[in-house]
C-alpha cells in the first residue's frame, strides 16, 4: 500500500462540517470515509455514509469537491455525466486523493431513498 | 414431463465499464469460463455444469447494468406461440436474428411494465466445458474460484409489478412461489418460477424502471457461500451482505459487487416448488425476516443500491 497519506474533509450540503478522514493514495476515498465512520470520526451527517456498490456503478455516493486533487476510475455515466464532471461531481468510490480534499456529498439518488423508505416505514 | 413452455434462465446480458477487471472477476473469482469473445467485444461466458453455449454476456458500456434476460423455451413451436400471445396481451414483440449472440438461434425480445426487455428462444448449441454424458465425473474440469454451477436468477427493480406479475403468470405460465405484500394492498417483492425452483426471476417495487438488482448462481452448498466469503475478503471484492440466509425461497447467500458495480449474488439450497402450491406471502412488519434471515432487519443498500 501507498502509505502517503491526505486528509479528507466532508461537509453536508447544507455547508455544516462534518467530519475529516485519513485517506491514502491508492485507497478509494469512500473506503477511507467509511473507516473514519467506524471510528466514529463521521459525525452530523444528514444520514449514514451512502455506501452501495463501491465501485463507481450505482451512484449513491455521488459527491463534489470542493478543493483538491484526485485520479479516477470509470464511473457510470448515469450518475456522473461529461458536464457534471467538468463541474467536478464525482462517485467518491472511484477517485483516490491525489493530495487533501474537501467533499460535499450531493446524492442524485435522494428522492428515490425517501420514496423507497416511505413505503416501507424504515 | 410436465414442463414444456418455459423452461430455465438462459442467459443475461450485463453492461460493464472494465473488461478486463470483470472477465477477472466471472472467471476467476465466480469460477465461470469464457466460451468466446465477439467481434463486437462481447464476452461470452458460462459454468461448466451448464451444457449451452453461454449464459453470461459481457458488454463494454458506460454505464453499468443489465441490457436483457433471455429464457429458454422448450421448441421453435412454443417459441412461435408465446409470440402470438405477448402480441395478443398488447405488448410489442422485436425479432432477434439467429447469430446475433454466437450459439443461440432467432430470439423474440419485448419489454415487460417494469421497463425490463425480457427475451425467449429456444435453440442453443452445446460448448465447453460442459457435462458429460456417458458414464461421467462429477466435473469435467476442477472447480475454480467460488465454484459457481449456474447461472440461476435475477431480481430487477421497477415499477408496475403488479402488471409484470399478471403477465409472467397469464402470458407467460410462470407461477409466484413467494411474494412481500405493501400495506395499502399492493406489492413490494415477487419472486416467479417458470418450472421447480423456488424463483428464476424476482422484481421490487422501485420508482425507476428497468433497474438492476443483482445476478445470481448457484453453488453446491452452505461451506461453498462460506468458501466464497473467504474469496471476497482475500480478492478485496465489494461485500454487500452475508453470509445469510434468505426467509423467502430459504436460500444461503452472501451478496457482492462486480468491478462495474452490478451486484452478484452465490447461494445454495431453496425449497422445491410445485404448481399446486399456494404463494407464500409476507407482510413489511416481517420483510425483515424474509429478506435476511439471521438479521432480520433490511440494510439500506438492498433497498436502494441498483445499477
């Protein structure tokens, strides 16, 4: 493992600090905020941590940065299109930090999430 | 031999974003073989216990998901019949020719309410490895990987479900061995057979059509679900949940994700159906339960994770 290691900064979209991570290099920087969140570092959030596949498929952790640097994986283009990229919106399980990074988590998903937990009063 | 319209899963067309990674993936981690690859770039793969030519297809996309699920019928009559008949439900039939996947003859191809194109044919050939037929092994070549034996089901999210399972029962003669009922009297879950197993298709309620849950295959028992929970650590493969078991069809799972993100499912067990038997059915206090058994709570991710 790349042992380099950056901080990773998350904010809610209502702008309100939320909780900081460690990531490292060659690791997705989802994988880095869910072990901050088993730490109990990840404090705040609107809900837990969107965690779905991990692997830049079902857009659940769609996020935009705000500052920093990363490289990428493929991600689906349902999710994350040219212009959303040129934007800088991203699946936070497809990109490794390539220096400190802040985050907002800005889901596409969230109407379908409270349809689905309302009809199952979850 | 009572079952002669529908008779199994054939084969489905999955939409990956790295070729490479997901032939790693199928083939050395499920334990599947690559029959052949395309001209077009499809891949084509299949377990060795099942005798036709594929029954995963592999296409390079941008976006991950399934494209189609074709079954296979019993003969080109049965084939020409169900044509008639989805026609005559109102739902518009498109001809597939012969070759257009290598090993598979003409195919009819339509798109059920819930947004999902569902396919039928009914000629295949045969490609290694396969089963042998006189005096045979177990395995014509030693298991690999989780050691997959078949491609077994899927489950797809979309909407209309109720009107999906109207047409799989009425036009289609597929029965619902199980089903999750909603409060306000209509559907969350179906799970449908078209012959003896406990479900070769299921479909969730979910706002968007033609949504994609996961991809299943069948191993050859519990150890096997607790041998590939040892693959996906040690490969560092995405791990949804499990092992587990299911309360609904009683099958020992463990879910997981491809590099594409698509979800994959290994389980063993499950009752046997028979068409006399009553719908087994559930309500959202107990979905819990029916869903995954040993926790009986749902986790997010199966609601709302779909590719």
């Amino acid at each position: 493992m790349n042992e380099q290691r950056f901080n990773i900064d998350v904010e809610n979209i209502n702008a309100e600090f939320c909780g900081s991570s460690t990531g490292y290099a060659d690791e997705r920087v989802l994988i880095s905020l869910e072990r901050a969140q088993g730490f109990g570092k990840l404090k705040n959030l609107p809900k837990r941590l969107p965690v779905g596949c991990r692997r830049g498929g079902c857009g659940i952790c769609r996020a935009r940065i705000l500052e920093g640097n990363y490289k990428r994986d493929p991600m689906s283009r349902e999710y994350v299109t040219l212009e959303d990229e040129k934007e800088g919106l991203v699946l936070l399980c497809a990109i490794y930090p390539l220096s400190d990074l802040k985050v907002r988590l800005e889901p596409k998903c969230v109407k379908n999430l409270e349809v689905n937990s309302q009809s199952l009063e979850i | 031999m009572a079952m002669t319209g529908v008779l199994r899963p054939g084969f489905i067309q999955m939409r990956v974003m790295d070729m490479e990674a997901s032939k790693e993936h199928y083939i050395n981690r499920i334990g599947l073989h690559q029959v052949m690859e395309g001209d077009d770039g499809r891949v084509y793969l299949k377990a060795a216990d099942e005798f036709d030519h594929h029954s995963i297809v592999l296409r390079k996309a941008d976006n991950a998901g399934c494209d189609y699920f074709a079954f296979k019928v019993y003969d080109e009559a049965t084939l020409d019949a169900y044509k008639k008949r989805i026609e005559d439900y109102g739902i518009e039939v498109d001809d597939v020719r012969a070759g257009e996947q290598p090993g598979i003859g003409r195919r009819i191809s339509f798109v059920v309410p819930s947004g999902h194109r569902i396919e039928l044919y009914a000629t295949c050939e045969h490609s290694d490895p396969k089963p042998g037929i006189n005096n045979s092994h177990i395995w014509s070549v030693e298991p690999h990987g989780m050691r997959a034996r078949r491609f077994d089901h899927a489950l797809f999210y979309g909407p209309n479900i109720d009107k999906v399972q109207e047409f799989f029962e009425t036009v289609l003669d597929f029965r619902t061995p199980e089903q999750v009922d909603l409060p306000d009297g209509g559907l969350l879950g179906i799970w449908m057979t078209c012959g003896m197993k406990a479900h070769d298709i299921a479909f969730v309620n979910h706002p968007e059509p033609g949504k994609f849950h996961h991809v299943s295959f069948e191993l050859e028992n519990w150890n096997d679900v607790g041998r590939a929970a040892d693959i996906i650590t040690n490969y560092d493969i995405s791990i949804d949940i499990g092992p587990t078991r299911h309360g609904i069809t009683y099958g020992q799972t463990i879910y997981f994700f491809d590099p594409s993100g698509n979800r994959c499912e290994v389980f063993a067990g499950g009752y046997t159906y028979y068409p006399d038997l009553p719908t087994r059915k559930w309500d959202m206090d107990n979905v819990g339960k029916a869903i995954f058994y040993y926790e009986r709570q749902l986790n997010e991710a199966f609601l709302s994770v779909v590719t």
